[in-house]
C-alpha cells in the first residue's frame, strides 16, 4: 500500500471544482491521509465571528486538493472509500447566515421581512465519549449529541471546461451535504476530465437530514480514504454505497427533480447491473427506498434515495469494488 499524507497550506485550498491545478499525483489503490479545514477557513471560533464579519466572498468552503488520478479518463468511474473521518480539534462551529438558510429569506426566494439575525453556536467535541455538546445561547438548554463526521463536499472536475463553486452540488459531486458521506462508505463519481481531480472539503461532525438553517456542527477533519478506477464505467450522478445498502443522489431546483434524479438513476442502477427490468426495478424501489433529504439550502437541493441489498439479486456492484477497498481499509488499520 503506498501512502500520501497531505495537509495542504491556506495558500493550496482550493475554491471551485474544475479550473484548478493538481495539488498531487496519485495511483489507484493509494491510500490518502488528508486534512481538510471546515466550511468557514477556521475563523468562525467564537460568538462575535459572525461570517459577513470574518469571511470575505467568495471564500468558504475550501476544499483539500484536486489530486489527478493516474489513468482516470472520461467514461470512467472513480470510486473513493472513507477510511475514516475524525475531528481534528476539540471544537466545532455552526451559526446563521443572512440570506441563507430553509426558513429565511434568501435571495432566490425574496419576501419582505427582515434576514435572520447572525449567531454562532460553538460545539465542544468529545471524540472519545463521541459525541458533540450542544448549548443555547438563550437560555440554559443542552443536549448531548452523536458524533456522526461526515465530509457535506466530495467532487471531481465538471464536464465542458466548467468550474463550479465549492458551494454548488451537481452531478460532479460538490457539495451534495448528505450525512451517508461517512467512514465505511464507498462514493462513485464519474469522471469527466483527464485525472478525475477530486477533492474533498466540508467536514461536519454532524447534520440533521436536510441541514435546515444552511449550516452543520462544522469542523476539520483528518480523513483517510483510498482510492480506485472503474475503467469503461460511467456514472451519470453521485452513487454510493455502503455494506448494506445502495445510493443514488440527484442535485436540482425545485426539489421534486432532485428526488426524481435519485429515483431515476436507482431505477437505472438496479436494471444496468442487477437485470431489473425497468417498471420491475421502479416497482421494487416503490416499495422498499429510503429516501432522506440531504439539503434544503444550497444553490441545489439533494436528494438521497437508498435500498437495502437484501432486497436485490446478489451481484459485486462495479465489479466488486467496495469490498476490495474495504479490505484495503482493514490491512491499512492493521
């Protein structure tokens, strides 16, 4: 096993998918040690640093990389299994923005009240006991939380020459927010352009489905995964997959197309590669998909759809490469 450990400089972030230079070279099969800064550059630290304050658009969510992947090429599928996601610091923000959020005005959907007023929520972050502290900060309430990280950005370079904004979620991946991006999972992302350039940002210590008010338990992450390419397999939008189930996202406005996106290519999915005919596999999905919101909030809502493995035909999806990764991860554990 050949293994990169990067942490990159402020200076080396990065702020788009597509239009940027690779940070590093990488092979199929490499192991990748990566630290990534949470969605606000590590200046959002405390009550006062509100993000109109601290952050100058538009510079948020920076990303760790691109890495071009030797022998990716368009048409092909780069598969990226989480190691393991692990906060880096004993703390973790999270705040209101102005115009942004589910249950405010923003500037795609104009009314006539006033913006949300900012505020900053600090998490203390127990990652022994794994959990996140919740405080009000009007009020004496507190609540123990989960520890559940997750990475809310994974994307490789768009198609056609594009750059997207690290804030925009599409079928090159992005900033899809889903809390089903964590360890143990297997992202399929098709690739567009010579090398794949993959990158990876956004860590969350946790999100509820939907990240309602636009922002999770943000924070850095030291993250592992190790990477493969499925030669002469596209993926038309972000798969994923886990040891007991399937998953489809689709990135759009209004939400219905991004819940239809997922749908349609689960349906596609279960037909190209487990011999569901088309209304069998759409009849099957009816009845057993789970399918929970991943944001609400971002220039594109995602949506998830997932099925259980138990309920298909018994096949190595992409020629079996969650398992070979996942065995790759258990040697790398030792």
């Amino acid at each position: 096993m050949d293994v990169l450990s990067y942490r990159p400089d402020p200076s080396e972030f990065a702020w788009t998918f597509g239009g940027v230079p690779p940070v590093r070279t990488v092979r199929p099969g490499d192991i990748l040690e990566l630290w990534t800064e949470d969605a606000f550059g590590g200046k959002v630290r405390g009550p006062d640093d509100h993000v109109s304050r601290v952050i100058e658009f538009p510079f948020v969510n920076p990303q760790t990389g691109p890495f071009f992947v030797e022998g990716a090429e368009p048409g092909d599928t780069l598969a990226i299994h989480f190691i393991s996601i692990e906060p880096s610091r004993d703390w973790a923000a999270s705040c209101t923005v102005p115009l942004f959020g589910a249950l405010t005005t923003t500037a795609r959907t104009p009314l006539l009240h006033d913006p949300l007023p900012e505020r900053v929520w600090i998490y203390e972050v127990d990652r022994d006991a794994r959990t996140v502290g919740y405080h009000a900060t009007e009020g004496d309430h507190t609540a123990t939380l989960p520890l559940d990280p997750m990475h809310g950005t994974v994307g490789v370079a768009p198609a056609a020459f594009e750059a997207r904004s690290s804030l925009v979620p599409d079928a090159h991946g992005g900033n899809m927010d889903t809390p089903e991006m964590r360890a143990g999972v297997t992202c399929y992302l098709g690739v567009n352009v010579e090398g794949a350039l993959f990158s990876i940002g956004d860590g969350h210590c946790r999100q509820g489905e939907g990240e309602t008010c636009g922002v999770a338990v943000e924070a850095a992450m030291d993250t592992v995964v190790v990477i493969d390419v499925v030669k002469g397999r596209p993926t038309p939008w972000p798969r994923l997959e886990s040891d007991t189930h399937l998953m489809s996202t689709g990135s759009a406005r209004p939400l219905e197309d991004a819940f239809r996106i997922a749908h349609a290519d689960l349906v596609s999915w279960m037909g190209d590669e487990f011999g569901l005919e088309t209304l069998d596999a759409y009849q099957l999905l009816t009845q057993v998909s789970e399918s929970p919101v991943a944001n609400v909030v971002d220039p594109n809502y995602t949506f998830l759809t997932k099925v259980r493995k138990e309920y298909l035909p018994r096949v190595d999806t992409y020629d079996g490469v969650h398992t070979r990764l996942r065995d790759t991860a258990v040697r790398y554990r030792g």
